[in-house]
C-alpha cells in the first residue's frame, strides 16, 4: 500500500479543482491511499479581494514573511507518507502567504522531511523564479523534490492581467466585461490534469522517481516561454527594492503601496510591450546566451 498526501490552498477553488483532478486515477487505485490536507490561515485572507487588500499583501508575500496556520489533523501528521504533492500559487511572483507559511512551519519539516515531493502550481503565467524560492524551502525542510507540473493561463499576458483582476476582485470565474477569455487555468486543462496523475502512479508504485520529470514535460506539463520568465526577473529585481521601501517605512505604508499599485500597472502595460519587442529581436543571440539554459533549468527540477 502506497500513502500520498495531496496538499493544497487555493480561495477560488481552482488549485483545489487541480489537485483533485490529479489524483483522480491514484484515488481510483486500490494499492494506493491519497489524503488530502487544506492549508488554514488562522487570519484567513479576502476573497474577492478589495483593491486595497490585494496590494496591501505584496510586501510581506514578497519578503516572505510567515504568518500563523491551523495544524494539519493529527491523522495526517501521524502518518508516513510516501509521496507528498503539493500545490500552491503564486503571489507576487513568489509562494503564496499560505504556502510559505506552511513550508516554514514545523508541520512541513514533520511531513516533508526524507520525502519525494512533487509540486504543481497553479497561476496566471510568473511561476518560474516562484517555483525556485519553493525549492529553497523544500531543500529547507530536507524533501527532495522529484517533479514540477506548473498550470497557468494559456492567453496573452496582457489579457490574463485583465481576465485576473477581474476574478480576484469580482470572485467569479467569468468573462470579463462580457468579451475577454475565461481567467484562469482553462477548464479543459484542469480536466485533463489526470494524465498526470496516471504519469505518477507507477513510480510511486515502484517508490522511484527517476526519468518522472521528463515524462511529465513530455505531456505538457512546463511551458518554458522566455519573456515571462524575462518579465519574472526584472519584476523580482523591481519588487525587491519596492517591498523593502515599503516594510523600512511603516509611517508612510498606505502612500507607498498607492504608488506601487500605479508602478505595477505602468510597468504592465507602459514597459513590457516595449521590452517583449526589443528581447523579439534579440531573441536568436539570447537564445544561444540565456533562454537555452533557462528552458532546460525550469523544465528540470
Ligand atoms: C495577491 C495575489 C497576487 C498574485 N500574483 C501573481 C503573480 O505574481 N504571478 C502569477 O502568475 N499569478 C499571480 N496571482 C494569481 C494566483 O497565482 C492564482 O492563479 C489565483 O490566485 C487563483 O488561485 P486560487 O486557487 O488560490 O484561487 C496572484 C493572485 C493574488 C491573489
């Protein structure tokens, strides 16, 4: 009998919607036991979300500072499980409060530790430098992690900021305005992720995770795109000097993170479209300099 814990947060309910789809063909497997465990914050977070909250949370998501979860059940912190599938989402372009909370608790050293962990966000499209501040904190907590599967929003990156607003701030999963695409990870996609699912199971049968990573891309399960990962780095950069600015001048909080939010919007739609042309023209030179390798590290684990 093979144990897995499928752990997860998610306000919409679509990193839920994902992590079940995923283990549709393990729950349907009579050797295997999956769990699953619902990350509580003891300060629950909005949802929808005001504009204000949204912006507010930046700074401490980005310096990722922990704040207090609920114990998992004893039931499944008493248990050793043989593979750990944990999901999160990106905040920030880093892991969400909930997630690095957890991953920063006593409770991830007690059920991660010595365990292959495979991760699956579920985000609009910046999950890439996300995804590497995970792995310090899996390396933190002694996991090993044995595969990624990152599920974003297929649409234009200029659309999904439109179609994602929308969703937070409304709470619905619409189109927005009437016109734009459904936000989000596509129904379709998250239907589907149950080939995943089926990609795991014989190596957790055979409790080796060898050559997994590779089949799991070969199905689609990482969508290296050089500009959003291009984007992701220069965000990093900016938000790094924006959330220390912020946290170093409490007095001056509330103005600050006005002024970011029209930072976050200008850098959106005013500089990106002009950098995505110039990294267009330049990209058969930087492929050869940057994009090859950082297609084969987020691909990679
Ligand atoms: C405060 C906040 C910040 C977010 N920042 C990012 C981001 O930097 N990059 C990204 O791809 N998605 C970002 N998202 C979208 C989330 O990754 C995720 O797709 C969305 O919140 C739905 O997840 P849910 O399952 O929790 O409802 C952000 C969402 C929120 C609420």
């Amino acid at each position: 009998m093979k144990r897995v814990l499928f752990i997860y947060f998610s306000q919409s309910g679509q990193l839920e919607e994902i992590a079940r789809s995923i283990a549709k063909p393990l729950l349907e497997d009579n050797d295997i036991t999956v769990d699953f465990y619902e990350i509580k914050m003891v300060h629950a977070f909005p949802f929808p979300w005001t504009s204000d909250s949204f912006f507010n949370t930046f700074p401490e998501t980005f310096k990722q500072i922990p704040e207090e979860i609920h114990p998992p059940a004893p039931a499944i912190l008493n248990t050793a499980y043989d593979l750990i599938v944990l999901h999160y989402q990106v905040w920030y372009l880093s892991p969400s409060i909930p997630i690095n909370s957890f991953l920063k608790s006593s409770y991830a050293k007690a059920l991660l530790a010595d365990k292959p962990v495979i991760t699956v966000s579920g985000s609009r499209n910046m999950w890439a430098l996300a995804q590497d501040k995970v792995k310090v904190l899996l390396h933190d907590v002694h996991a090993t992690l044995v595969g990624n599967i990152a599920l974003t929003d297929r649409h234009h990156n200029l659309i999904s900021v439109v179609t994602i607003v929308d969703w937070m701030f409304s709470g619905i999963k619409r189109r927005a305005y009437g016109v734009f695409p459904m936000p989000g990870v596509a129904k379709k996609e998250i239907a589907n992720a149950d080939k995943y699912g089926k990609i795991i199971q014989p190596y957790l049968k055979k409790g080796t995770f060898g050559g997994l990573q590779n089949e799991l891309v070969a199905n689609g399960a990482v969508d290296y795109r050089f500009f959003l990962v291009s984007m992701d780095q220069k965000g990093n950069r900016m938000f790094g000097i924006w959330s220390s600015l912020i946290v170093r001048n409490p007095q001056k909080r509330t103005r600050l993170i006005t002024l970011f939010k029209y930072y976050v919007v200008f850098a959106i739609y005013g500089v990106s479209p002009i950098v995505y042309l110039i990294e267009l023209l330049l990209y058969p030179l930087l492929y050869f300099v940057k994009y090859r390798k950082e297609k084969k590290h987020y691909e990679g684990i």
